[in-house]
C-alpha cells in the first residue's frame, strides 16, 4: 500500500508510474474522495467549535437564570449534524482505503519501461545449452515413459492440471527440495520454517494477494480461510504488527509448501505437464530488511536462486521485468529462466523481488533503530529458491539420453541414494 501523504504531495509520480505500468486505476476518483473527505473534516470541525461555543453560552445563562432553550435545541442539531458527517466520513475513509489496497506499488527507477513480457531486458545469462544428438523429448512424454508422471489418474482423482508422481519421481521431488533447502540454509543463511498452508485474509491481504486477486486463490467453502499461493505469504507475515528492534532486522526465512493457484485467465496455456498446476511444491526466500540495504539484498537473493541451478548445471538466463510486467507488490523484479531443450525455451523457474514498504505498511510491520523514537517501515523481499516441480521438468529435459534414460544431476544423487541414472522399465 501507497503512502496517502506521499500520493497527496507527488500526484504527478504517481500518474506516471502508474501509466508506465499499464495499471487501470482511476487517479480522479480518489482525488474526488480525497477532496470530500477534506470538506466533511473541516464542516465536523467547525461544527464542534459551534457545539463548545454554544455549551458554555448555555452554561453562561444559566448560571445568570435566563433561558437556554434555543440555544440547547441548536447543539441538538448541531450533534444530529456530526453523527450524519461522522457517518458519511467513515464511508469516505473506507472508500479512499479500498483504493489505496487496489493501487500497485510504484516501479523503482531501475526497472526498464514496458508493456508486457516481450519488452523485459535480458541482464544476464549463465552456461550453454546443451547439444543434444537427437530429437529431445518434453518433460511430460518423458515422465510417462519412464513410469514416474502420472496425469491420467491425477484427472480422475481431481481434475486437469494436476499430476501424480510415482517412484523415482516422487523421490526426485523431494530429493530437489532437500537440495535446495540445504543450500539456502546451510550456505545461505535462510532460517527454515514450516507454516500453515491455509492463511486468514488478513494475512492475503498483507502481502497484497487480497483484495484485487481474490480470483486466482482457492477458498476453503465455510472458512475465511485460503490456501497459500506461495509460502510468501505466511514468511512475509511472520511480524505482521509487531514493532521489531534495529537488532531484528534483517530476517532470512526459507520454506518447502505447496501452493494452491487456481490460474485464473490461463485458459489454454501449458495445458500439459508441470508447467501450469494448481498444486505444486516450491521453496520460497523471503527477508526483511532496512530500507537502505533492501537493494543489496535483492542482488543477493538472485545470487541464491542462481546458485540452485549452477550446482546443478542447468543453462539459464536472467531478465529484469518491465513495468508493464512486475507483479502487483514489487517495485523491481528478476526472473531466472532455465532453458528447456523439449519444450525449445525459456521458462521461468525463479522470480526474486524487492516490495520495499509496500507490503509492510499493508500489514504494519515497523522496526525502531537505536536512539530512535519514531519508527520505520521495513521492505520486503521475496523470491523462489527455487520452484520445485519446475526445476524437475529442467532435470529431465536437459538430461535425457538418446536411449530414453535420464542421468541425475551430480548434485541431487546423494538424495537419491546414489542412483544416477533413470531407466526405462524393460
């Protein structure tokens, strides 16, 4: 959420921010509340002053034993008068609240200007793709084939886009998820945790999902309760409310969930395969830090992204998203793409992002520094470390043989009880 002050005193960049990102948001509208609510403050004010004013006018003839009825039956409609505008001002105050949660945050002055993904800049690019003899498979016909992907049995047991893995796949999943974890703990610093996969909507809220993506999330039917899109929603809100010390901050958190997306809008794409699910797993980064150092921490949170998929030697390549392509909380984000050697591309596999204050000031999460009296937003970072089923997909694709078989990466076969190589069943 937008400061009200700062959107008051830089209207001007804040139209243009939000042209730069493509964001439907009527300016004018909240101008018109802002104007209203201006107006009912000053009449409430006055008013008072009237209602004191006349108080002690009443008292005065009182206590001189002369008559005070007109003057008693003004301050009853002048108090009739407050109670409506007090009234009307909560309304105003929720209309100008219900704008601000709708509004996205401001895009920092790094982030290169664009329309949509076409337009986002690639800054970096690691490894080479490798040269394959033969023509490569997709992860799916690969997964089926070798007995480890099952889609046909997860349509019946759910729907479409959702997948049953089996043997050696399930074990890869989990191997790939233990491997990451260890490295953003033990080489990175991230403090583990397991949270909740269902959150309140206060806590959706927090982190921007709710109110304005209310569509894309699965509602448990009789609870205000929701399934987590990413396990950025819980870490991010760990200290929701709370006031932290200069000492608390920075935080590094890191945890292995699923997530529950319902892809709303995505009718027809990647309609096969692990692309696209409405469950999968991932391992989420998230720190919270001073807003000086956020930007360092945004490199660095790259950095453990990337080392995920150096050590296991998969070719990738990073982009800064364009305005017209950051996601709704974020002021600069990169995405890590891993190529596919199947699928003849790019995918995204990572998405790492600084929210600065946005998302803190949403949820009030403060921290004081030492000497200090007043208190000070914190930003937060988020970023996948990385997505789990995705970084699968890579796996098989960039590994497949010309006989159908599938070699472990050097780095995951001590999860995998040493197995190196995935065989068709004879």
């Amino acid at each position: 959420m937008l400061d009200i002050k700062f959107i008051r005193k830089n209207l001007d960049v804040v139209k243009d921010a939000l042209d730069k990102r493509r964001a439907k948001v009527d300016v004018d509208a909240f101008l018109a509340l802002d104007e209203r609510r201006r107006e009912l403050l000053a009449e409430v004010e006055r008013l008072k002053a009237e209602r004191n004013a006349t108080s002690k006018e009443v008292g005065q003839r009182k206590r001189n034993g002369e008559d005070a009825d007109d003057l008693v039956a003004r301050m009853g409609e002048v108090n009739d008068r407050i109670k409506e505008l007090d009234g009307e001002l909560k309304g105003v105050d929720d209309d100008v609240h219900a704008w601000l949660m709708a509004v996205p945050n401001i895009p920092h002055e790094s982030t290169p200007e664009g329309a949509g993904e076409d337009d986002n800049p690639q800054v970096a690019i690691w490894g080479e793709k490798p040269q394959l003899d033969f023509a490569p498979k997709e992860h799916w016909e690969l997964g089926v084939e070798l007995g480890g992907l099952d889609f046909d049995r997860a349509a019946r047991l759910t729907g479409s886009r959702f997948a049953v893995y089996r043997g050696w796949a399930a074990r890869l999943e989990r191997a790939i998820a233990q491997f990451m974890l260890d490295v953003q703990t033990d080489e990175h610093g991230y403090e583990e945790c397991i949270t909740p996969y269902m959150v309140n909507r206060e806590t959706m809220t927090g982190t921007g999902q709710l109110p304005k993506f209310e569509e894309d999330l699965f509602k448990l039917e009789g609870w205000d309760y929701f399934m987590i899109p990413t396990a950025e929603v819980p870490l991010t809100n760990l200290y929701a409310g709370e006031l932290l010390t200069e000492d608390d901050v920075p935080q590094r958190f890191t945890a292995f969930t699923p997530c529950f997306r319902s892809e709303a809008g995505s009718y027809g794409k990647d309609t096969k395969g692990l692309i696209r699910q409405h469950q999968f797993h991932k391992v989420e980064m998230v720190r919270i830090e001073k807003p000086e150092d956020s930007y360092d921490a945004l490199e660095e949170m790259r950095m453990h992204a990337e080392t995920i998929l150096r050590k296991l030697n998969l070719h990738y390549r990073v982009v800064a998203l364009c305005t017209g392509d950051i996601g709704f909380s974020a002021t600069k984000t990169y995405d890590l793409e891993v190529w596919l050697p199947g699928q003849d591309k790019y995918r995204e596999i990572s998405s790492c992002s600084n929210c600065e204050d946005f998302q803190a000031r949403r949820m009030n999460m403060r921290f004081r520094r030492k000497g200090e009296k007043k208190s000070e937003y914190v930003h937060t970072l988020n970023g996948s470390g990385l997505a789990v089923g995705r970084t699968l997909v890579a796996v098989l694709e960039n590994y497949q043989q010309a006989d159908g078989s599938v070699v472990i990466p050097e780095a995951l076969r001590p999860y995998m009880g040493g197995l190196e190589v995935i065989r068709p069943k004879a």
